[in-house]
C-alpha cells in the first residue's frame, strides 16, 4: 500500500513539474510572447491586437499572480480559450481524446497480438528460419518512419488497390463497419512498428530468462519443457515486455500526431498540429499538457502492473 | 572492445560521404524550379525525373541527405558534448550538481518527444535553428545517464581513489581515468541519438514544422508528393526509400556498436556432435554404483578451436556414501556436475566418456528420457538459492512442481506434500513459510527450500554444488548436518562439489581433488587428508587457514586456464615437486596404493 501511494505521490509531482514548465516555456522566449505568437511570415502585428492578446493571456500581472491564477485554473478543469475561434480548448480536447485513446488501444491489441507470439516463437527456435526472417523484418519495420508506413499505406491500399478509403471519421455510433473500416489503417500503422519492438523484447527476454539459474532448476526437478515455458521463462519474461510495452504507448501518444495527420484521422493530435500552425498556443498548452498527463498516468500504471507482476516489488 | 561488424560502417559511411560530395556532383540546383517540366519522366539530365514545381528529384534527394544527417549529427554532437559534461559533473561532483543533472533529465523525459518539439515549435517557428538546439535538448538524458552511470562505477575502483590520493588534480582524474572508460557507451548513444534524430526531423518536416521548404528535405518531400501520389508515385517511392535505408543504416550501426561495446563475448554454440559413441569407452560400471563417471570430457567450443574445461573424469559413488569433489574455482568440479545431470549450459557439450546413473548412461539419453530422471532418481541443488528459485512464485509451488513433474497428484495433495517437505528440511511453521516468495526467506531457509525440493522424489543421487557457499558459518554447519542426516535416512549416495577443505573433512566419506579440468587424487578423506599422494592435494592443505593462527601457505601461482594447459602435468608450473620430466607426455590416474589414485610421477617422494 505504502508503495502504490509513493508512486501516486512521484506522479503526481511530475505533472505539476509538467504544467509549470509549459508555464514557463512561454515567458522564457526572449521577447514579448504576444507579439511573437502574432508574428506571422515577419509581418509586424497589429498593437491593439498584441494588447489584447496580453490582457487574455494574462501577461499583464505580475510572474507569481500569473503562475498562482493559471495553476488555479488547471486545478478546476479549465485550459483557457482557443485563440482561434474562443472556445474553451478543454471541451475541444474532450471530445477529440477518445478518438486518439481508440486509435493506440486498436494499435495495441493488433501489435500484442502480432509481437508476442511471434517474439516467443523466435526465442524457441533460435537461429532457425523463422527467426532470422521475423529479425529481418522487424529490423525493417523499425528502420521505416511511421509516416512513410502511413503513406505507403495510402498509396497502396486506398490509392492504388482501392482496398480501403484514404483517409478520414465516421463515429462508431452513425455507421459501425465504415468507422472500423476507416480505423483499420491509421492502427496497422502504428501497430508494426509496435509489433517489431515488442518481437524484439519479447524474443530478448525469454532468452534472457531462459539463463536463469532457476530454469536450470526447475530443468533438474525434471519438469517439462512446455511448462518450464509456460510457468517460468513467461511469467517472469512479462515484467520487462510489459515495461516496453507501457512506455512505447507512451512516446506513441506523440507519434501519433503523424499518423492522426497522414489519415485525416480528427484525434487530438490533428488538434495540436493545426494549433501549432496556427501558433494557438493556449490550444497547443492544453494538448501538450494532457498527453503528458496521460504519460505520467501510463507510467504510474506500469509501476503498479509490475508489482502485480513481481512480489519482489512490492517490498521494495 | 570487440570487433566491430564492418558491413553498417560502410554503409552509414558511404551515406554521409556522399552528402558530404553532393556539391561536387555538378547536379542541378535542387531549388531550381522549372514548372514546365512538372512531374517530368526521368530524362539523361534528369535521372529521377522533376518533382510538382519541376525541380530535379536526384538533386533534392542528395541534397536532402546532405541536410537531414547535418541536422542529425550536430544535434547529437551538441547533446554529447552537453551531456557528457553534465554526467561527468554529477558524477564527480555529486551534491546539488548530481541532483540536478539526473532530475531534470527525468523532467525532460515526462514530454513524448515529439510533442515537446512541436510545444517548442509554437513559440520558436521552424527551422534547423530551432531544430537542431530542440533535438539535442531531447537526446541529453541518454547521455547524462550513460556518462553518468560509468562516472559512478569506475568512481568506486581503487585506482581512481588511489590516484585522488596521489594528489592529482580532480580535473586530471575525470577526464584522464572516466572519459576512456565511458567511450564505448556514449558512443552506442550517439548513434542511437543520431538515428531518432533523423526520424524525428523528417517527421517535423513532413508535417510543415521543421526543415522550412524550399530547401531539400526527405521529409518535405514525402509531403509534398503526398499530393500528386496518383500521378507519380516514384516521387513519393525515391525519399520514402532513401529515408528507410539510412535509418536502417543507421540502427545496423548502433546494434553493432552495442555488440561491440557488450563486454560479454559471443561464443558460438553447437549441437551435440554424433562423435559421442566413438569415444565412448567399451567399459560396464561396477554392479550397484550410484553414478559411475568413466572418462568424461567436457568441450566448448571457441573461434579457435575447441577448449577442454573438463578432461577425462572418472570416478565411482556407491548408494549411502558421500564422496567430495574438491577444487579452486575453474577446476571444472561444477561443469562435472551439471553434465551428469544433462544440464550443460549451451556452449558447453560432452565431448567424450559415460556416465551411469544406476546402469544407464546418461549421456546418451534423450531429452525426455533425462527429464524423467532429473528430479526423480537424481537430484540436484545449487550454490545461489536465491537466484536459483523462481522470484515470482511460492516456496511451496515450486517445491510441488517437483512432485508433480514425476507423478499425479492433485493441487491439494502437492501443497501438503510441500509442506511436509519443508518440515522434513527443518523449516519453523512450515504451513507459514510455504507461502512465501523466496526473497521473504533467509539465505539458510532458502537453502534449506532448495534440499526439500530436491529430495521430494527420493531421490538416489543427489549432487549438491557448493551448497553452503553462500551462507554464514552457523548456518553452513546446520545446512551440512541436514544433508547427512538426510543421506543417512534415505540411503541416497551424495556427491558434494566444495572448495572448503574443513568441509570435506565434515561431511564425505571419499574424496576426488580436481585441477585444471583433471581429477589429481582420488581415496578416503582420512587417508588423504593424513597423506596425500599429490603435490597440489598437499598445498591445498597447507593453505587451510589453522586455527592456531598462525599463518596458511597460499599456493603461488593460478590455475591454468583451459585454453592455455602447459604440457605434461598441469600442476607443474605450481608444484614444489616438479622436475623436467613432469613437463611433458602424458599423466594418468594410477591406482599407486589401495583405493588411493594420484596423477603425479614423483607421489612415492612426497611422503
Ligand atoms: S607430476 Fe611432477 S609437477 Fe606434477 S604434481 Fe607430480 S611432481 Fe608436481
């Protein structure tokens, strides 16, 4: 118990260490923020504008009132307004996040499914032909950027083979095949590069495992092989493929900003890329703090998962 | 360092040679616009044909080399060199320097990458200005912590105290006994950071957000071609698949480096060669024998040949009796063992020689044939109960997984089976303990979890691997009372490998002295222990430490290891005895006196 509330405690100060520092990182840029967000192609802007803008922002008080008021609203749920069109970024940010969760949950299912087996069986017939092809190609997978998978994707399946559409959103509750049909791609695509990193760990691991004096043990006990796998070189195998697992979800909530935007997928990070053109920046704060927010979740979930998994953690 | 694999070096070497030698190519200039030709076929001038805005798709791809890797490398560069700098001062410095150096690597770790660049983006514009500060920004931590963790481990080795002692300048330490020492690593993260650099700028790039059009990058240019995909696909085909092949380069280069850097060697492994029965000696074992060793011998083998740990071990246990197999480390006493139970570790192989267990010899049995045995009528335990037990499951299901892998028996009945077990070894409220997970156990406990595991099929051999090793005196001396008082009940033979001389001298009836993979004397602990027939026996003898305190003679000298065996007796080199003759042909284990053997040619001088 004691550990779960350590971990929840380090969490927690990690998001406020988060949002403190996306505090600051607008009143560090040399420069007067507003003037800097309103600059677009080196144009001058407008001083009425640039005023305003401040009053919004807040820039007008004092450092310490800015910090306390900001901190205050984030407290209650309140990101601030889009300086696009003046709604409120957390209702925005509501109602595209599902989307985004949607796309990395059917991302993982696919790459667990696909990895994993696929990792063991390397593992167990080391050297053989089966390894050294899924290697390969995991190698390969790795090598190619999601964004170029994205877009190969589209040229050869919706473009060329006319398998599946371009790009695009229906909700699941208008029309259920057309919105898994759309949702089919942009998941494939992040699911192989997942899928060759979760090979390469889950195929390290049972090795490393498979080393262990306590296999050797369990060998001398005379137990049988499929439950020397099954009982020990998986179970104990898990906790580091779980770790990987966790924290590649979590650099792909970032990654999938380029497959949101080669899908035309409406998720959060086509959200974020149109903030950052538009230099929105209250929009682009509340994005940026919400994922991270969900990457320090992610992370906390992990540590718990894995004292689930290993008694000695639970301890520690 | 070992060899570094040459295929990804030259391959990531001709990829930044030629971005380096674009400009000497006399390609087109690759911002030159030539909207007439747009989406023009390949042509002599144009070899990749013109891009939407006419422009030269070979010179855009080439320059785009020549600005993704600039980007790359100087953004690692700078990370490095930043990096480095602030491992090493958190390293050495320690204090608020150490905290803030590791904890504000941990802040920047809380950002996905990509969004921390795209958060930077917003306020700085795009641009390799913002780029290259950006990535190096996100690369910093792998540094700090490699630099770091190397500052820490070689902080703690003599020589660095030693050379503080000295009075050299903490400056001159650092750099002079740390740099060298981390090189390898920082190296592994410089190409791991110059690889994620490339893949994280063409994906600003292709977003808009990072190299800003019109110069060349591949990025920029999966993006633009996005657009006329249906027209010509080739312009997408070309930067996709130069952008790949670098970074495949690039990731080739970074698992060699890590091999390379890896201080564990790979040494390759082989099948069980079909020689086994060639070399097998025609003998029979002695009627009624526990375990009958005749001739084994051990390979590995290396890039240079087959080494030979373990040469020609024979020897014999009869049931209710305990003979010790005695020897320094690398003396080949544990390799024996686990061979007998068909347990080598994968580089290892038996290369010749029969070992019966009860009549049948285990060498040439099938996997599955072995199993049946393993646990059943042999049984062994190991030095480290701790890493030799599951971490993730109870004491008792493990010690109830022996039971079941040699007979039925329901869930119910195994529990109360592992309990009474862990009652039989000895364990306080074993109903209690048998919950455990090993790590909520002592050493002893541990130990003793071990021995009811291997006995739960009464077994009639059990090997125990310097069982006692690991744990205090007190509880070396129980754990030893427990095996003989166990031996004694179940009439088991037992064969214990043990550096420890008083140990011997406690718990075996006979014992077998190995050196350098070779059995030196064989016979009965009291007629050994009061003559010994072998020079080496003798000096292992002197150097027990007395309990009169005064001092033990240590045995100058080292073991010879496998692959270095001098010629004629291996002992010669060490041994007080030798003469010139020892040095050369061959030695064999003679019986010279009644259940006495020795290996050494002068054993009647040493009287
Ligand atoms: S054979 Fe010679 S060198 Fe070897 S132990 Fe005997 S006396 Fe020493």
């Amino acid at each position: 118990m004691l550990f779960v509330l350590k971990r929840i405690g380090v969490s927690v100060l990690l998001v406020w260490v988060v949002a403190t520092i996306v505090f600051l990182a607008i009143r560090m840029v040399p420069g007067d923020p507003a003037t800097i967000l309103l600059s677009q192609g080196g144009v001058a802007p407008d001083p009425a504008a640039v005023a305003q803008l401040r009053i919004q922002l807040g820039l007008n008080q004092p450092l310490g009132m800015q910090y306390v008021a900001d901190m205050h609203r984030l407290l209650v749920g309140d990101l601030g307004q889009s300086l696009q069109d003046q709604t409120p970024v957390a209702g925005e940010i509501l109602r595209r996040l599902p989307r985004t969760l949607e796309l990395i949950g059917a991302a993982a299912v696919l790459a667990v499914l696909l990895g994993l087996p696929a990792g063991l069986l390397a593992a167990i017939r080391r050297g053989g032909a089966f390894d050294r092809i899924a290697s390969w190609l995991a190698a390969v997978a790795l090598a190619v950027p999601i964004f170029v998978v994205g877009t190969l994707m589209v040229a050869i399946f919706a473009q060329g083979l006319h398998w599946a559409p371009a790009g695009g959103y229906v909700s699941f509750a208008r029309h259920p095949l057309r919105h898994l049909e759309l949702l089919a791609m942009p998941a494939a695509t992040i699911a192989i590069g997942l899928a060759a990193i979760l090979f390469r760990m889950t195929r390290a691991a049972v090795l490393d495992v498979s080393m262990r004096d306590y296999i050797r043990t369990a060998r001398a006990k005379g137990v049988a092989p499929r439950r020397i796998l099954a009982r020990h070189v998986l179970r104990n195998a898990l906790m580091p493929i779980v770790t990987v697992l966790a924290l590649n979800l979590g650099s792909l909530l970032g990654g999938t900003v380029l497959v949101e935007y080669v899908f035309n997928w409406p998720g959060l990070s086509g959200l974020l890329v149109d903030a950052v053109n538009a230099r929105d920046y209250p929009e682009v704060q509340g994005v940026v703090l919400v994922i991270s927010v969900l990457f320090v979740a992610l992370n906390l979930v992990v540590d718990l998962l894995y004292a689930l998994l290993d008694p000695r953690v639970r301890h520690g | 360092m070992q060899r570094l694999r040459p295929g990804p070096v030259v391959a990531v070497g001709t990829i930044a040679f030629l971005a380096l030698l674009v400009p000497l190519f006399g390609l087109d200039n690759p911002l030159h616009m030539d909207i007439a030709h747009r989406l023009a076929q390949p042509t002599l001038a144009h070899p990749l044909g013109q891009d939407a805005y006419g422009r030269d798709v070979l010179a855009r791809l080439l320059w785009g080399a020549r600005v993704s890797l600039a980007v790359a490398s100087s953004s690692s560069a700078l990370a490095c060199l930043v990096g480095t700098a602030l491992g090493l001062a958190g390293g050495f410095l320690r204090g608020p320097v150490e905290f803030l150096a590791l904890r504000g690597m941990d802040v920047v770790l809380c950002f996905p990458p990509l969004l921390l660049a795209l958060l930077v983006v917003t306020l700085l514009g795009p641009g390799a200005p913002t780029l290259i500060p950006l990535l190096a920004v996100l690369y910093l931590p792998g540094f700090v912590r490699v630099v770091y963790a190397g500052v820490l481990s070689v902080r703690t080795q003599d020589y660095v105290e030693a050379m503080r002692s000295l009075g050299a300048g903490r400056l001159r330490i650092m750099l002079g006994t740390i740099l060298p020492n981390v090189g390898g690593p920082v190296l592994v993260q410089f190409s791991i950071a110059a690889a994620s650099a490339v893949v994280l700028e063409s994906g600003l790039s292709f977003l808009g957000l990072g190299v800003v059009p019109p110069a060349p990058s591949w990025g920029l240019m999966i993006g633009e071609a996005r657009a006329t995909m249906m027209q010509a696909p080739l312009l997408l085909l070309w930067p996709c698949l130069a952008l790949s092949v670098t970074i495949l380069a690039l990731n080739a280069l970074c698992d060699a480096l890590r091999d390379a850097v890896d201080p564990h060697g790979i040494t390759r492994r082989r099948r069980h060669g079909g020689l086994l029965d060639r070399l097998a000696p025609g003998l029979l074992p002695a009627p009624g024998a526990a375990l009958e060793l005749a001739g084994l011998t051990i390979a590995i083998d290396t890039p240079s040949g087959p080494i030979h740990p373990v040469r020609d071990v024979s020897l014999r246990v009869m049931p209710h009796e305990t003979l010790a197999l005695v020897g320094e480390s690398g003396s080949g006493k544990s390799l024996t063992g686990l061979a007998t139970m068909g347990l080598l570790p994968p580089i290892a192989r038996v290369a010749g020689g029969a070992a019966w267990i009860e009549g049948r010899d285990v060498l040439r049995l099938d996997e599955a044939a072995l199993r049946r045995l393993r646990g059943a009528t042999v049984a062994m335990i190991f030095q480290d109960p701790l890493s030799s037990l599951n971490p993730v499951q109870r004491i008792a299901t493990q010690i109830g997984e022996a039971v079941q892998a040699h007979a039925r028996s329901p869930a119910k009945a195994t529990w109360r089976r592992a309990v009474e077990l862990l009652r039989h070894v000895g364990i306080p409220d074993p109903e209690r303990r048998a919950h455990n997970f090993p790590h909520e156990m002592s050493g002893g406990m541990r130990q003793r979890a071990m021995i009811a595991m291997a006995i739960a099929n009464q077994p009639r051999l059990l090997i125990a691997d310097e069982p006692t090793t690991a744990l205090d005196v007190t509880i070396q001396a129980q754990v030893l009372e427990l095996l003989a008082a166990l031996r004694r009940e179940s009439g088991m033979a037992l064969i214990f490998i043990t550096h420890s001389l008083p140990v011997v001298a406690e718990i075996a009836d006979r014992v077998a002295v190995m050196y350098a993979g070779e059995i030196v004397e064989q016979g009965r602990v009291a007629e050994v222990f009061a003559r010994p027939l072998h020079p080496y026996t003798a000096a292992l003898l002197a150097s027990v430490p007395r309990e009169d305190g005064s001092l033990a003679e240590a045995i100058p000298g080292t073991v010879p290891p496998p692959y270095a065996l001098p010629p004629g007796c291996a002992f010669a080199p060490r041994c007080r005895f030798a003469r010139a003759d020892c040095s050369s042909g061959t030695l064999a284990l003679t019986e010279v006196m009644a259940e006495r053997l020795t290996r050494c040619r002068r054993w009647s001088d040493l009287a």
